[in-house]
C-alpha cells in the first residue's frame, strides 16, 4: 500500500522521532539466525532455518528462545545465555543497515530533530550496535530491553523518552516495521510510521517504502 501525507492527522506536527532498530534500521535476521542456531546446536537441539526465525523476532531474546525450543522450554535459560554469548560476536558479520537510512538520520540530526532507539533487543545488544553502526551520536536516547521494565508494545519507556524531550506523545513519531512496532505507537499516542520491510509487517497498514518517505511528515 502506497503512503501519502494524508494518511496521517494533519494536527500532528512530529517535533521527535522515536525508531526500533530490528527490522527498522538494520537488517539483523543473518545474525540472529546464526546465533540461535549455534546455541541450538551445540546443545544438539534441532535448528531452524533463517525464513522460521524471522517469524521468532519482535518480542525479545527469551521469546526467541522459547520460539525456537518448541516442547524443549525447560531448556530456557541455559540456551538464552548461549544465545547470548554468541549474539555478542555473530551481530557483527549478520547485521546490515537498510538503504537509505543512515543519510535520513543525518539529515533528521542536522535538521535537529531528537532522535532515539527503543528495541525489544536485550539492552547490551542494543546499545553496542547503534553505538558501532550510527557513531557521531545521532541518537541522544537509545534504550533496549531491560528486565525491570516492560516490553513493547507497553509504551513505558518510550513516554520516558518522550518526557526527556519535554514534549507530548502526539508529537513524537514512532518508526518501526511490525505489528509490535504498530502496537505500540497507538498505544503511546505516538503517530506510527511503518516502512514496508523488516520482520512482521502488519496488513492494511500504510507503509513507507524508502527512507526517504518519512521526510514527507516532517
């Protein structure tokens, strides 16, 4: 489905800019997929290919996990600590920034938008990988998940975000490529925009097509 302006409120005016990364920014399924599998294998557990894992992301590492452990959950924590020992190393050869986007985040940043990253990716990861892969600190917030706050689609964390910035959810954008990205916005009075690639992309949805899509609501 093509996207246009009218598509969203005209009253929202996006003054910040709120992006998931999995999916959004970065194409991380290749690595993903060869951390899970090593996990899996080498506790000769049954492997998965890259199409079936797709299907696994969005909603966090342990729901990961537990997704691709079938009936073999009570196996849980022993394969999330693997994942994420080899996730720590696999990231950097599996993980591809999508065209187009890190040219629309240093325009957004010289334009002097505020700019953030809220993930379901464990925080470590998160932040590693935006620090790497977006240097010159074009996010000033960038939050994985952490245990002692809730997940997406729950708007928790980004209406903290938002309140660092000093202004209203229905002023701030949230960027993503799934039905938890679509989720969230709506449950954040956030204005969602949703490009057409990625993990999960949500039907009858307008979506945008290219990076450069999303400087037509600015």
């Amino acid at each position: 489905m093509h996207l246009s302006p009218s598509h969203v409120i005209a009253a929202h005016v996006i003054r910040g800019l709120i992006f998931d990364l999995d999916g959004t920014l970065v194409d991380s399924l290749p690595g993903i997929a060869t951390s899970i599998n090593n996990a899996l294998n080498e506790a000769n557990l049954p492997t998965h290919s890259q199409t079936t894992i797709e299907s696994f992301i969005g909603n966090g590492a342990r729901a990961l996990v537990e997704l691709a452990l079938g009936d073999k959950r009570d196996r849980t924590e022993d394969i999330l600590a693997s994942f994420h020992r080899h996730y720590a190393e696999d990231w950097k050869s599996g993980t591809l920034i999508y065209p187009g986007m890190l040219e629309l985040l240093r325009d957004l940043h010289a334009n002097e938008y505020p700019l953030a990253v809220l993930s379901n990716k464990p925080h470590q990861h998160t932040s590693k990988i935006v620090a790497e892969l977006f240097p010159n600190h074009l996010f000033d917030q960038v939050m994985g998940h952490q245990e002692s706050f809730p997940k997406k689609p729950d708007p928790t964390m980004a209406h903290q975000i938002i309140a660092k910035w000093n202004l209203k959810p229905s002023q701030v954008a949230y960027v993503g490529d799934s039905t938890v990205d679509l989720a969230t916005a709506h449950a954040g009075g956030m204005v969602p925009l949703i490009f057409s690639w990625g993990y999960g992309t949500p039907e009858n949805t307008p979506l945008l097509h290219r990076a450069e899509d999303l400087k037509s609501f600015l």
